[in-house]
C-alpha cells in the first residue's frame, strides 16, 4: 500500500466521499519506514489489486458471551463475516486468532462453525484461552488440530508468504504471562531452517508477542527466543488478539499488530482497574469491534493491514 | 505478591500439601466454619485468606468475564466459572494452597489451612 503514499494528498474529496459510499468505512494503516499511519478512510484500500494475497484476520469472537459489553457476541461474529463481501478484494482464506468461544462448551463451537462457515473460505484456527477451558483440553484438538503438532501449532505456505500458526495459552503458568514452551520454540527453529531471508513471514498466535501490558498478562514470557529466530527474515508480520483492541509496533524487521474483537471490546492498559469487557454506548459497539484484512504484494516488504469496525 | 510468590515457589517445590509449621502453638481449637473468596475485577478477595483443617472455601464469580480456581499442585481445578457461578473445596491438611486463574494466570491466591492447634503463625 506505500504506493498510495505519493499520491495521498492528491485524494480529492470527491473522490473520499465516492469511496466511502462504497467501502463502507474503516481505517487503513499502513506501515512504511518503521512508523504506522493512518491513511484515513478504508476508500484507499480500493488500491489494493487483485495480484497480491490478501487474507483476513478474525479474533476473539468469545461466542457464548452475553453479558452487559455485548449481549449477542454470535450476532456480531456474523456481522463481521458479512463484512467479507464488502471487501475490495475477497481474501483467499481466513485466520482466527483465537478465543472462538467464551466457555469452550461443545454448543459455542457448534454456534461458531455455523457462522464462520458462511464465509465459504478457508480459517486456520489457533486457540485462545478460552479454548481450552475444559478438563482434558480436547474440544479444541479434536475440531482444529487436525495435522497440528502439540496443542496445535502448524504451518503452511500461501503465495510464497510461509505462515506460522503458534499456541501461547496452554501451560501458563502463577503471575505469568502467554507461554510458547521449549516443545514449540524447537520446532519454529527446525520449521525455519533453510528458509531463505527473503521469504515474508506471518507469525499469527493469540496472546501478543510482544509485552503489552504485563501487569495484565499481555504479553508472552518466552517470545524473545521465538523472535530471535524470526529476526534473519527481512519481512515478518507478527498478528495477534487477545486484547480487544488495534495495538501495532515496530521492531526492526517484525511488525506487531493486535486486531479488535468481533464480540467486546476491553479498555486500554492501565485504563481500568482490570482488563474485563468494556461497556461502551450500544450506539458505539459497532465502532470498536471489527475485522483485519491483510494484503501482501510481492516486492514489498510490508504488509498492508487494514482494520475495519463494523461500523464507523 | 512477594509473599504469595514465595508461597506458590515454596508449594511446588513440596508438591502443594506442604506442612506450614507453626513457629507457636495456642492452646485452643475452635472449629472450622466456611469461607467465602470473591472474584472481582480480576482479583481473588481476600487474596491470602487463613482457615482451619476442614473449612469449606467457596469462590464466587462477580465479574463478567470468565475465571477459574486452580491449585498450582493441581489439587483442585474448578470448570470455567461464569458469572455468579460458585466452586467450592474443602481444606483438611494443614498447609499454604497457592491457586491461580488459569485463564488469566496474572491472578493469583493462597490459603493458608493452619495447624489444627490452632495458630496464626502462619499469616
């Protein structure tokens, strides 16, 4: 997206308001030279062209949840899945970044099948917390861990990008935080060996990879050792959830980006006394809940994110 | 937190059910009576809480996300608790109990089962 760059100031307003009209709306950032910066209304991601891979990310969909932040968590999951057809370019798949469900009860991730499935594209899944709340941690395997090594980690290539999928909610451990384990760092290291530095990389996992906000648990304990591994890579893209909220940074090479929920948003660090869902006006729930879509265009070395709310 | 901290080391290294022995011994014994911890704002209240040999503990969810009591020497493991849901255990061993949420591990208890002498020494 850094070509639209030159030609930002030239938008017209004409031209803003035509594409509001058909995007509906939505924030599109961009990252060039290590700052992220708005673009403005998700009318520029009319630039986007069909050669490059565009995928979407979707988080935290906490189906089952129905207190006073978000009464129908289900409702706004497939309202964020309708977003699809909006889209400027139909992404090839998607990536759920975690908490499906609320409870991990068998009933939400029926609920929750039925809804992402409407999208008719693929979802490579990796849990939440809320996952793997029941007794023998199985629910989440026996549906998504298929093919998976561990408690589901796995990845995959598309377009020439090579796609990680990581697990940082099994095992955590008194006073910590997200936790990888020796087991999964081991097999990143081999699963990146040979790979060449120019392959575009896409770490995707649930709790963020990068401390946050610890005194929340925002963060993951053993992240540096996987980002070491990751650091020979010119262009890493690193998608997490977990937090309810558009988080982004860079470091080097590795851009963090944090994608809202579809079902309740929570408050910014340190802004509240405790993390839990955020009561926001019901005329506003729809600003701050959303989608990511993610585009990469060969011979750039950023990816173009894009978080649209369901409504602006 | 240093002295839940110290609790919850001490406990993994003895496997949870270790002994608290109590420096000074008091003559009485007065029996157990039920406990009540609650989960608010993502804090277990009281956080430390002291019970004799026999207490029942209930938890209690009050916040609108979901919690869990689980005993760090894995004696005891609620399901996920929703809101207003209860999970209660009964303490008969003397010893200090360190508990996290495993949901969000940042929020840690202890109870502390005293000697059934009866002693605060432990606190």
């Amino acid at each position: 997206m850094t070509s639209d760059h030159g030609d930002e100031r030239g938008v017209s307003r004409r031209k803003v308001l035509e594409c509001m009209t058909w995007a509906g709306t939505g924030v599109l950032w961009t990252v060039a030279g290590g700052v992220p910066r708005s673009m403005g209304i998700i009318g520029e991601a009319r630039a986007a062209e069909p050669s490059g891979l565009t995928f979407l990310q979707i988080s935290d969909s906490h189906v089952g949840f129905d207190k006073p932040a978000n009464p129908n968590a289900l409702g706004t999951l497939e309202e964020a899945l309708n977003k699809i057809s909006t889209l400027p370019v139909k992404p090839s798949f998607v990536i759920h970044t975690g908490d499906i469900t609320h409870l991990s009860k068998p009933a939400e991730f029926d609920d929750a099948d039925r809804i992402i499935s409407q999208a008719r594209l693929d979802v490579h899944y990796v849990p939440g917390e809320h996952d793997v709340l029941d007794e023998d941690v199985k629910l989440y395997r026996d549906r998504y861990g298929r093919g998976t090594k561990g408690a589901g980690w796995y990845s995959f290539d598309a377009n020439g990008v090579h796609f990680i999928g990581l697990v940082n909610v099994v095992d955590l451990k008194a006073g910590g935080l997200g936790n990888l384990g020796n087991e999964q760092l081991e097999w990143l290291e081999d699963d990146l060996k040979g790979r060449t530095p120019s392959t575009p990389i896409v770490v995707f996992a649930h709790i963020p990879l990068w401390s946050v906000y610890p005194a929340w648990g925002w963060g993951t304990e053993d992240a540096a050792r996987a980002l070491d591994y990751l650091k020979r890579f010119g262009s890493v893209t690193v998608l997490n959830g977990h937090i309810h909220q558009i988080m982004q940074k860079v470091e080097g090479n590795i851009t963090f980006h944090t994608a809202m929920s579809t079902a309740f948003p929570q408050p910014a660090p340190g802004a509240a006394p405790s993390p839990g869902p955020m009561k926001v006006a019901d005329d506003k729930l729809r600003s701050v809940l959303g989608i990511t879509d993610v585009t990469f265009k060969r011979g750039q070395q950023r990816l173009a994110i894009i978080d649209q709310p369901l409504q602006r | 937190m240093p002295t839940i901290k110290a609790g919850i080391r001490v406990a993994a290294a003895f496997g949870g059910a270790l002994l608290v022995a109590a420096a000074t011994f008091a003559a009485r014994s007065a029996p157990a009576t039920d406990a009540e911890v609650d989960i608010d704002q993502f804090t277990f209240t009281p956080q430390r809480i002291t019970v004799k040999p026999g207490t029942t503990v209930t938890w209690t969810n009050d916040d609108d996300d979901s919690h869990t009591v689980a005993s760090s020497s894995k004696l005891f493991k609620s399901k996920a608790l929703d809101t207003g849901d209860k999970f209660s255990f009964t303490f008969t061993t003397p010893g200090t109990y360190a508990y996290v949420c495993s949901v969000h591990p940042y929020m840690t208890g202890a109870v502390v089962v005293e000697a059934a002498s009866g002693s605060n020494a432990a606190q």
